[in-house]
C-alpha cells in the first residue's frame, strides 16, 4: 500500500523551554498514521478536548512540525520539500476548518476565498473560466451561485459559509480533505447536508476525507474507519461497525454511552463509571496507561507500562490491557489495521 | 397522584428588536405552562428565538430586545410587571437563569465560594438568612450540584470546564428557586461532561423540586431530558407535547423533518437536511413561516398562519394539516438531498 | 449568535453607490463625534489651504504695521509688539503646525505600522526586540528628550522639528498594531488564506492589514494631536523654528515680550484659541473612529 501521506512516530510537546521542563505537556504520543492513496475513504479521528486531534489535523497539513517523528507527503518529507513540492502539498492537502464565523475576513466578499486558491495555484487560465469553477464548486455543495456570490459574509447563514467552505476546498483539487469538527457549529437540520456534500466528494471524486470530531453519531454515519485518541494517544482504532457498536476499549465505551440519543428506549441512562475529566499530564507523570486514573477496569499493570495496540478481533485494534491475551498490531500505523487486517 | 400546581404561565409572550431596517420578532406569541417539578424542553435552531424567549422570561432582556405583549405568571404575579424593588427578591428565589456560557461569566478574581455568597446576600434582607450562616449555604449550594465544598476556595481558572459550569449552576440556584431556566448548559463542553452536567442538572432538579425550561438546539440531549417538549421555529411554538409522543409521532412537519435529519447509531441511513434555510424574521414570508420549507404545504399555508391546536388530549400542533388530519401523512419524494434555494426575498438571513 | 444584521443589503458591487452611502451614514458607526471632529478638521484645513493665498504675508515681518495695536476694523486680531498683524500671523502659522503634525504623525505611524506588523506577525526574537525597545521607550519623559534634541539641532526648520518629535512618537501605535495583529493572526481565516497558496507576505497585507485600517486611522489621529501638542511645547520653550511662524512660536515670542503683564490678550489669546480647536477637533473625531473599529463601543437606541 502506497501512501499518500504519512505521519510516522510523530510526537508533539508543548510548553517547557529552558528553565520550564517540567511544564512539558504531551499534545501527541509517538503516532503513526498513513493515508493510503488508493481506494480514498472518510476516515474519523475522534477525541475530547485535549486528545490531540487538532494537532494531529495540523501536522497532517503541514500547519505544524511535529517535535520528534516526520511527516511525508508522495513519499517526502515535508520538512525538507523543496518549494515547488511544498506549493503541491499544500494544494492537494485542504482544510475545513470548524467556526463559519471566523473562516471568513470580514473585508471582503465571499468570493475572495474561492477566487484566490484559483490565483496562487494557477488552477484558472482565465477570469471566465475561474467564474465558471466557482460556480460549478458552489452548485456541487447545494449552493446557488446567485444568492452567494457578492455577498459579505456575515449576510449569510452559517451553514452556508461552511458550504463554501467545502467549495473552497474543492477548488484546489486536492486529494484530501481535513475537516476538523466542520458541522459542530451549524444547526442540526443542515448538519445532515453538508455531510452528504463530503460523501459525494468522496465516493465522485475520490477524495480522501479525515473527519475530526469529537461526535460519534456524524462518524458512523459517514465515515468507513475510525480512530479514537485519548490525551495524544491511540487508545482504539478500527471500521466503525465494530468500534462504536462494540467498543472495546473503556474510553470508548465511556464515549459512546454519553451520547444523547433522541431514543425513548435509552432515556434515564445509568450513571456511567469515568468521572472526572481528562487533564494532559506533564511528560514526567506518563507513566502507563493514560486513562488508568479514570478507568473503572485499572489493574496494576496498567499504572506500570503503556498498553500496546492489542487486535482483539478482525478490523480493530484497542490499547488495553484487558485484551492482553490478543495479539499485538504487528506494524505501527494505525492504518494498516482496517487496510490488510493486521496481526 | 395528585395534579401538580402550575408554577409558571406564559401568555401570548411577544419579543421584539428594534432595528434601523424595522422591528424584528423574535417572540412571536408564544404560551405554555409549567407545572411544580415538571421539566420542559424547548428545541430550537438559530432565528428560532429561543434564546430570547429564555431571556425574557427572567426579564434580563437588554436593548433594542424589549417585551412588547404578553405575561409571564410566577405563582399569580405577572412577573414582567413586578416593580423592580420586588423583582430582585423575587429573582433568584423563585425563578433562577442559567445562561448560555455560564462558566464564562464567573468572576476570574473572586473565589468560587464568595461569588456564591454574593448573590445569597444580596438577596439575604430578603430571604432573611443570616451572615453567619452564609458559609453553611455555600457548602450546601456546592453540594446540590455535587461539588465538593472545599472548591469554594477556589478560582475558576483552577476549576475544570465542567466543574465551572457546575459552579455557575450553584451560583444561579442557591437561593432553592423553583423555577430554573437553563439555556444551553452544556454547549462549549465535551460529550461525556455534558454527560455529568445533565445529570447535574437532573439531580439538582429533583433536589429542589424545581420545575426546570431547559433551552437548546440538539435534540438527543433535550428529549434525554425532558417530560414536556416545546418546538420553536421563528419564533412561535409549533408543537407542543409529552417527549415520548412528540419522538413517537411528531405531528408537526418541522418537527419531522428535525427527527429525520438526526443521524443515528442504529443504522446507516441518507442523511437528510431541511431543504432551505430559516426564513428573514425581518421578511417573513405570509402565512406559516415554514410553509417555503414544507414538503406537505399547499394553498392555505401560504395564506393563513396556523394556530397551536389540540391534536390529541396533550399534543399541540400548529399546522393546517390538522383537523382534517390525525397524523402526519407519509412524506412525499425528496430524492433532493442538496438544498433547494428559497425565493429571492428570502435570501436574507437573520442570526440570533 | 449575534444580532439579526437586518441591514443585509443584496450583494451590490458599487460601495459608493447611493443605497450603500445612505447605509453607511445610517449605521450605528457614524456618531455624533464623529461628523462633529471631521466639519471641525475640515475647517481649518480649509483655513491652512486658502488662507495664506487671502493674505498678505508681508503683514507677518517684524515691523511691518503699528505695534501693540488691540482688535480694531483695520486689524481685526490686532498687532503684536514687535509689529505683525497678528491675522496674517495666525493664518500663515496655522498650517505650519499642521504640517508638523502631519510629518510626525505620519513618519510615527509609518515606523509604527512596519515595527508594529513585524512584531506582531513574526513573532519570536523580532518581537521580543522590538517591543523590549517600545517598552522602555515609552517610560521616557519624551519632552525632556525632544528638549535636548531640539536643543542640539542648529537650524530648525519644519522639517526637523517633525522628526524629533516622530522619533518619539512611534512605541504608542507600535504596541496597538502589534495587539491587534497579534489577534488577527490566530483567526481561521488567516489559516484559510495560507490553505489558499498565499505566502507569508500575502498574508499580511491581504488578510491582515485590510483588518487593520480602522487602527491604523484612530493611531493617526492619536499621533498627530500627540505630536502637535509636543511640538507646540518644544516652540513655546523656544525651541521651534525659526524662520517661519507656527502657533507655539507665537505663544514663545508673546511670553517673551511679556504680552500676558502688559493685557495684550491678542497676542497670546488667538493662538491658544486655535490649539485647543484642533485638539478638541482631532479628539472628537479619534473617539468617532474608535466607535468605528470598536464596535463593542456603539450604543444602540
């Protein structure tokens, strides 16, 4: 399996500095994860606050270096691309980024954020032919370009400026797509919509989609695999159908249980064990398993190493000692785990 | 058991903006009424209004909102005519506000415990509670909303997003109201926190008995909730009903459309939106304001704006399909999963 | 949420065009302060600009009419004692305090603006060093520093006098650019943008700087008033130019003939008069433009 990008050992610390080292906290934990270039899939990356997942998005676009680890994209190493391969990174790699308040400069016109990725990256060989991208990318995500067009952002709704927020990203023709928590701030009744325009990115255009959400129920819905951090590490990964119908890890299970769910039959839930809230430990307290303190099912074990990916069964993977007896993710990338079946 | 009393009425509650393109309506005739210990849910999405009803009712509205019809009755009083000397006695102790971004609005210089104690003095000429007592209260409004008492000595900024919001539900209910108005408790948290804080609430409800409007926009958590459901669009109820009825049959369009659009962990199904967007409160189209929307509208609708009518002995629906109807019919064909573009008079959107 | 924006008007391309202008004057950003700061400033901009060509400037040399003359029809300001008309004195001086103004105000700014971006957009050992520098510069008592520079400088023209006090005047709308890019920065849309293909220069002055321009006109305003009112200061001490007339050297030279001892309130008087014009015009209208770039400032009715 080729990759398309890939995020190898990737570390990130933040904080500390000369004289502060013991303020070191750990934003991501030794991570390896590629995306494949063949046969592009909607895969989510769902956490807390704290979990990771943003910094997780940003090393994959290239917005951030990680600390240890390296990223490569086609097969380089985004740090040390030359300019024309970093233009071509940034181009195929695009974001869509969580708040339509704050995508948009509030100077100008909507249409500045579609006409400018035409520009920079030469995509248009003439002003007709960039109008008529434009509107095709708009029409594509459920827009008309005559009621978007010309207006100022803040005369439009914020399920539509995270619409053209999508457009914005088709524009580039890129190859994938970050979506970092792209429906949490729009009305549910358009939530459904904008998600089905990034099925039909993927499925018409062979897009690779990464949905970073801390919402289960968006995940299952459109995402093929899923990978579930916990304060910057792996704690379960695998196809959907097994990880959030039968989570294995308890931080999943904890996840899944706190879903409100619009369902007569599961209202009153019991109170689920895994009080308190998660709190990123300095560098020096990683020692073992990171949801130890919370977990009702802690062993010894569990406070002395770090648990390994175990494969408990086909297609998924849960760092958990409770599965000690599966055998161990044979390669490090979380990918591989959905992509061959591993162990 | 006995018929609980009623404990808050609103009565044809109507909210406007003043604005230099004309009055918007925010509130547009909304009535309902809460009984002793009973929690009420009202679902809406942004340009409902629900935000602004929740305001007015505590009567914290501020320019260029004001109230421009209607009552609010607390225990026989008309709460929005209350003169002010009376309203502050009145606010706290009988009806308590748990705003949007509560954790926010504490005090970054000032202890947990002394911002509680603050608002039980301001009221304590009132309520009559002795100085002395004041720091028993505290360890007691702590303890309703399961915080351990020795965190009133702390700030806020050394208190977790949940617990903060937990402190602010304290700080808003310590003086034992009986009615609670929470709007969006939990929308800047985590899934499992808001976990913890619904539970918060829910204990802290039946702790006080208190009847409880719990305001917001996503359904799983507010049907979790709830015994009673509201559904606002622009600014009027149009249903209204037992949770378990409403989830069951809905007999609203809107209200549907809303269910069907909420994905699920049961089953991949198409994800269907609401074609369209919420209609301009400074435009709004002539008859049902959902008519532009609604896969069942014909002739009438667009004429005549429906009025809140009994379907059913608890069920309310504002719809012209009723009487004629006794449920929503089936769906029509919408193979249109994309939006489809409201009449050009519409284009102008209205967030609140 | 926000408020309805219910003056969402349909996207119309021209911004001058009548229905925008007519929005525009309507909005809540235009106050009273406003209008009230920019007729103020417009007028004596007018005076500065025509003026001089009304008068005869031969009026202003020593010696030129009768001296210690108060208000009469022939002088309508009256004569100082050296012999000017004290009319054509204010009309050839007024502009030139202007102009001091304007080149301080305009070099500080523009100092201001660059150092501002700099630090705030680059960050790390750049801002460390500019603001270090900012920082304690603007403990400095600024007027005893002017006072010595002034003091050393030969010859002091117009020119020069704008540049001392500019060299002071910078650290002020270095900080408040540097505070706002600092903000503007972290925004999406800057992140957009670079998602987009701009580098790191289109950056800056395509998404930020545009953001900025409301800041940038209120720290204009702020420097200029500060700068007329440290060159008024350095001329009243005497430090001003010499070769033409401004309103702080005729202040200088009243004192000097002891003009307030000897009741020739017209001499002292006008100047003075004028000053507190163009401050309270340049006040009015900065508290106008920070109800423009603050919006958290305007009052609704």
């Amino acid at each position: 399996m080729t990759a398309l990008l890939e995020v190898r050992n990737a570390s990130k610390i933040y904080g500390g500095g000369l004289f502060k080292r013991h303020d070191r906290t750990v934003a991501l934990d030794h991570l390896s994860y590629s995306i494949p270039e063949a046969n592009p899939s909607i895969t989510a990356i769902a956490g807390e606050s704290g979990s990771g997942k943003t910094t997780l998005a940003l090393l994959m676009m290239g917005f951030l270096g990680p600390t240890s680890g390296q990223v490569f994209y086609r097969g380089r190493d985004v740090a040390t691309m030359s300019v024309a391969q970093r233009r071509l990174f940034r181009r195929e790699v695009q974001p869509i980024f969580q708040d339509p308040y704050d995508a948009f400069n509030p100077f100008y016109r909507v249409d500045h954020v579609l006409e400018t990725p035409l520009k920079r990256f030469g995509l248009a060989h003439s002003k007709t032919d960039a109008r008529r991208q434009i509107e095709e990318a708009l029409e594509r995500v459920g827009l008309r370009p005559k009621e978007t067009l010309g207006r100022f952002p803040h005369q439009l709704s914020g399920g539509q400026r995270q619409r053209i927020g999508v457009a914005r990203a088709l524009l580039c023709q890129p190859r994938i797509i970050v979506a970092d928590e792209p429906v949490s701030m729009v009305d549910a009744s358009l939530r459904a919509t904008i998600l089905a325009s990034l099925q039909v990115l993927n499925r018409d255009l062979g897009i690779s989609i990464i949905y970073i959400t801390h919402d289960l129920t968006t995940a299952y819905q459109i995402c093929a695999n899923i990978v579930v951090l916990y304060l910057g590490n792996v704690v379960e990964a695998g196809t959907v159908d097994r990880v959030i119908r039968t989570p294995k890890h308890p931080y999943t299970q904890l996840l899944v249980s706190s879903i409100p769910v619009a369902d007569r039959s599961r209202r009153r839930g019991e109170d689920m064990p895994g009080e308190g809230e998660a709190a990123a430990r300095p560098v020096a307290a990683r020692v073992g398993c990171a949801f130890a303190p919370r977990c009702p099912s802690a062993m010894d074990m569990c406070y002395e190493s770090p648990p390994p990916l175990f494969v408990p069964d086909a297609h998924r993977a849960a760092a958990c000692f409770l599965h000690k007896d599966a055998p161990v993710v044979s390669t490090v990338d979380v990918a591989s785990i959905w992509e061959k079946g591993a162990a | 058991m006995s018929p609980e009393r009623e404990v808050l009425r609103v009565e044809d509650l109507r909210v406007e903006y003043v604005t230099s393109d004309g009055p918007v309506r925010a509130v547009d005739g909304v009535s309902f009424t809460l009984l002793a210990g009973q929690r009420m849910g009202l679902i809406g999405e942004s340009g409902s209004g629900k935000t602004t009803l929740g305001t007015a009712i505590v009567r914290l509205l501020r320019p260029p909102a004001r109230v421009t019809s209607g009552r609010v009755v607390v225990d026989g009083n008309d709460f929005l005519q209350v003169p002010d000397r009376e309203l502050r006695q009145l606010r706290m102790r009988e009806v308590a506000l748990i705003p949007q971004a509560a954790m926010n609005s504490l005090n970054p210089v000032m202890r947990i415990g002394e911002q509680i104690a603050d608002g039980l003095i301001a009221h304590a000429q009132s309520a009559r509670i002795p100085r002395r007592d004041v720091g028993q209260r505290v360890g007691g409004a702590l303890a309703q909303v399961g915080l351990p008492s020795h965190l009133a000595n702390r700030y806020p900024h050394q208190l977790s997003g949940g617990q903060r919001q937990r402190a602010a539900m304290a700080i808003a209910t310590a003086l034992q109201p009986k009615i609670i108005v929470a709007d969006e408790p939990t929308s800047a948290l985590d899934v499992v926190v808001q976990r913890q804080v619904m539970q918060t609430l829910g204990r802290l409800q039946q702790g006080l008995h208190a009847a409880v409007l719990l305001i917001g926009h996503d359904m799983g958590l507010v049907t979790q909730f709830a015994d009673v459901i509201g559904v606002l669009y622009a600014g009027r109820l149009v249903e209204q009903g037992p949770v378990d009825d409403i989830l069951d049959t809905p007999r609203h369009p809107y209200t549907r459309l809303l269910i069907d659009s909420l994905p699920s962990l049961d089953e991949k199904k198409p994800l269907r939106g609401i074609p369209g967007l919420p209609p301009s409160l400074l435009n709004l189209p002539p008859g049902c304001p959902f008519a532009p929307r609604c896969p069942y509208a014909f002739d009438r609708c667009r004429v005549e704006t429906p009025v809140l009518q009994s379907i059913t002995l608890l069920q309310k629906a504002a719809c012209h399909l009723y009487p004629a109807h006794t449920n929503l019919p089936p769906l029509p064909e919408t193979a249109d999963l994309l939006e489809v573009a409201p009449p050009a008079d519409e284009a102008d959107v209205a967030v609140l | 949420m926000s408020l309805a924006t219910a003056a969402a008007a349909p996207g119309r391309r021209a911004l001058f065009g009548t229905t925008a202008l007519r929005g525009i004057l309507r909005s809540p950003r235009i106050s009273g302060s406003l209008v009230a700061g920019l007729i103020m400033i417009t007028l004596v901009v007018l005076l500065s600009v025509f003026g001089p060509r009304l008068v005869n400037a031969r009026l202003a040399a020593v010696g030129a009419v009768r001296p210690s003359q108060a208000p009469s029809a022939q002088y309508l300001l009256g004569t100082d004692s050296q012999g000017r008309d004290m009319l054509t004195i204010m009309v050839l001086g007024t502009p030139q305090t202007l102009r001091i103004g304007l080149i301080a105000g305009v070099v500080g700014l523009a100092v201001g603006l660059v150092l501002g971006l700099m630090s705030g957009f680059f960050g790390g050992k750049v801002d460390s060093v500019i603001s270090v520098l900012a920082d304690s510069l603007l403990t400095v008592p600024s007027l005893a520093i002017m006072v010595v520079i002034a003091a050393s400088v030969g010859h002091m023209t117009v020119e020069l006098m704008g540049l001392t006090v500019a060299a002071l005047a910078w650290m002020h709308p270095t900080r408040t650019i540097r505070s706002q890019v600092l903000s503007i920065r972290e925004r999406s849309y800057v992140s957009v943008a670079r998602a987009n293909g701009e580098g790191e220069l289109g950056v800056l002055f395509r998404e930020v700087m545009p953001n900025l321009v409301p800041y940038i006109a209120a720290s204009f305003v702020g420097a200029v008033s500060g700068a007329i009112l440290a060159a008024v200061g350095l001329e009243a001490l005497g430090l001003g130019p010499n070769d033409v007339h401004t309103l702080g050297t005729t202040i200088y030279w009243s004192q000097k003939f002891s003009a307030v001892l000897r009741g020739q309130w017209w001499w002292w008087g006008p100047p003075i008069v004028a000053i507190s014009f163009i401050f309270v015009a340049l006040f009015l209208l900065s508290s106008g433009l920070d109800r423009v770039a603050n919006p958290k400032l305007r009052q609704r009715t």
